[in-house]
C-alpha cells in the first residue's frame, strides 16, 4: 500500500498588497519587482487575523475533497514559522477548530521546506499502516515578520495557507519517493534572531526589530537553485523516473528567476513549470500545497501524472517529493 494525496485546499487573506502600494513604502519600484522577483502582488492578513485561520479553511476543503471526516485524522502535522502564538501548537489550535479530536497534532519549523517535510514524514507511517489520514498544513503570515523598511526582503513576502489530506492508494501511485536535508551551518543567510531565549524578547529587540527576516538574498539564491535541483534528480532517480517523465513541476515560490533556473538545470519543459507568485509573492511553507491545489482546480492535474515538488528554505533546508496522482 502507497500514501497518496487524497484532497487538497487553500485559502489567502483578502488584502491584497500591490507592488504600486510598495512603491509608496520603500524605494522600489513595480519594474524593480517584477524583474528581479516575477511578483506583482501579494496576500496580506489584516490586524486581528491569525495563521490558524486560514489554515482552518484550507484543512476543511482538502478533508471534504478526500471524502473523510475530520474525526477520521490520525495525524496533523501543520509547518509555520509563523504561529499563532508560542504555546501551544499552531496544529494543535488547528485539530481544535476541525474537530479532529482522535489525530496526534504538531508544528514541524522548516520555514519554506515545511509542506516536503510533513508529506515526508506522514508518507512511510501511512504506509506501515500506523496511521491511516494525515494532514499536512503548510500556513504562514510572513508579513507580520516583515521589516517593511528593508527593500531587499518585504517586497518577497505573503501570507496563505495550503492543505492536504494524505491516506492509503493503491499499489503504482501516490508517493514515489521522498527526501528532505538540512544544514544549519547557513544559520545567518536567512533567520529572524529575536524572540527566542537566545535572541530575548525584550521592549529593545523588538525597538531593533530583531524578530523580522533577515536575509542575505544573493547566497540564499544561489544554494536554492543546486539544492533544488540535486533533490530533484535524487527523487527522480529513486523512483526511476527522469524528468522527461514530470507531467508538472510545482517548486517551492520563492523567486520566478529561482524557478526557472531550477527548471533549466532539470530540463524541465517551461510549460510544465507551475508558478503563481507573481499574484502570491513568497508564501513560504504555503506555497507549494497552494500550488497543487489551484492545479487540482484548474484541472491541470490528470489522473496517472507524475508530479515534482521541491523546497528550499531557511536553516537552511530543502526537500523532493514525486508522486503519481
Ligand atoms: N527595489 C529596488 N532596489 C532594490 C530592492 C528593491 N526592492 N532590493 C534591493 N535593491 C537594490 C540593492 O540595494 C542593490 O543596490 P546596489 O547595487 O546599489 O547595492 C541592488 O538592488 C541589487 O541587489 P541584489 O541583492 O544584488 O539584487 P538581486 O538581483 O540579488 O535580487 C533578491 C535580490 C530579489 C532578494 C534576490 O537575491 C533573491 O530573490 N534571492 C533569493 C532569496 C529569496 O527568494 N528569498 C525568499 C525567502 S527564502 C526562500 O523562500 C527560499
């Protein structure tokens, strides 16, 4: 028995943050943007709104897609590296909201990586039949934790939330092969210090705006493109597959120029490279479960398709996953 993708769902704030609205904020410009990022747009929670909501929503149209009841989940694994709050878990505020009263529930902080990271994990525990439902949440509102006087990172970010329910599927389908990597040594290329018992959280970090992203966007672009990529080939590899063989490509959103330099080293068609930041902007841990299901939507996605997700993110961390639908 394979784990498989069963139902996928999103859900994005309302407010929508322009490049034009930027220009009024920093010195940028949408030309600037555009060329260098590919975005346009991007989805921004207002004040009083919080991560847990809109993955709620998500959660809810995957699980009623799968044709489960919440009370069916085993295991909620939600990635944020924007939680609602410290204690408890994002997943486990989540599990509340659903009614999924039998599931295990737990964040996983993978930053971008996050989404690879719960389907890597949920994937063998449903194949042992440990578990039967599980559902994966990646959920961010990046833009609470963005320095809106630094030009080099609020004009990436976004907030949203994607969703999928993962469960049994025969033999031949779903997950073909999975791998997720870390390597902590790229700490400072992208990391937000404050709020934490090392950093503190004090009236002063915050007045420093410790707790904002920091990022050094020239090394973080060059180590995601290789990593990517060499995932990419790895899973490929593993499941016997080449990329000749990829129906759809859908990498993590972080950069259009980071998208299509991963596509060229693959060799994968362009026209089978999913890409929507240019309405998103950089959803982090949101962005590929997002992906997958405005393509579920779309009808882009067609039974027996080989599907490729690769992450990259901070830490730094990066995944594969390839899957037939
Ligand atoms: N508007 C106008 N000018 C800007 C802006 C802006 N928003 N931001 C930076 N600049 C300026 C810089 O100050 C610099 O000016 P200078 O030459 O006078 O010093 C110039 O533009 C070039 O800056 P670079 O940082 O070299 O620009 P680059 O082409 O590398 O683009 C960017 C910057 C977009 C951050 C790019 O490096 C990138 O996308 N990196 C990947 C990081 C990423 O996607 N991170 C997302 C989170 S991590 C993840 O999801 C994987």
């Amino acid at each position: 028995m394979n784990a498989g993708i069963l139902g996928t769902g999103h859900s994005y704030p309302e407010g929508i943050l322009t490049n034009a609205d930027l220009e009024k904020i920093v010195e940028t410009s949408d030309d600037w943007i555009t060329t260098r990022t590919g975005i346009k747009q991007r989805r921004k929670a207002a004040p009083g709104e919080y991560t847990s909501q809109f993955a709620v929503r998500a959660s809810q149209e995957a699980i009623e897609r799968a044709g489960i009841d919440a009370g069916d989940i085993d295991l909620i694994l939600c990635a944020t590296v924007t939680p609602d709050q410290i204690l408890p878990s994002t997943a486990c505020l989540i599990q509340a909201q659903l009614g999924a009263h039998k599931a295990a529930a737990m964040d996983i902080v993978a930053a971008c990586s996050g989404f690879v990271y719960g389907v890597t994990i949920a994937n063998p525990m449903i194949r042992a039949g440990q578990i039967k439902y599980a559902l994966v949440i990646g959920a961010e509102l990046l833009t609470r934790y963005v320095d809106y006087t630094d030009r080099a990172t609020c004009v990436l970010f976004g907030d949203g939330a994607g969703a999928a329910v993962l469960g049994p599927v025969e033999d031949g389908r779903g997950i073909l092969a999975a791998r997720i990597r870390s390597d902590g040594r790229y700490e400072e290329q992208l990391f937000a210090p404050g709020g934490g018992t090392k950093g503190g959280f004090t009236a002063e970090t915050i007045a420093r705006g410790d707790h904002f992203f920091k990022m050094k966007g020239n090394e973080v672009f060059k180590v995601a493109v290789r990593s990517m990529s060499d995932i990419s080939k790895q899973v490929l590899c593993e499941a016997g597959l080449k990329t000749e063989d990829v129906n759809l490509f859908i990498p993590h959103q972080a950069n259009q120029r980071i998208t299509e330099a991963v596509a060229n080293m693959l060799k994968v068609d362009p026209a089978l490279v999913y890409s929507n930041i240019a309405q998103t902007g950089n959803t982090s841990s949101a962005s590929i479960p997002i992906c997958l299901d405005e393509c579920v939507e779309s009808g882009r996605v067609k039974k027996d398709d080989v599907i490729l997700m690769a992450s990259f993110g901070g830490g730094f961390t990066w995944g594969g996953v390839v899957m037939r639908w």
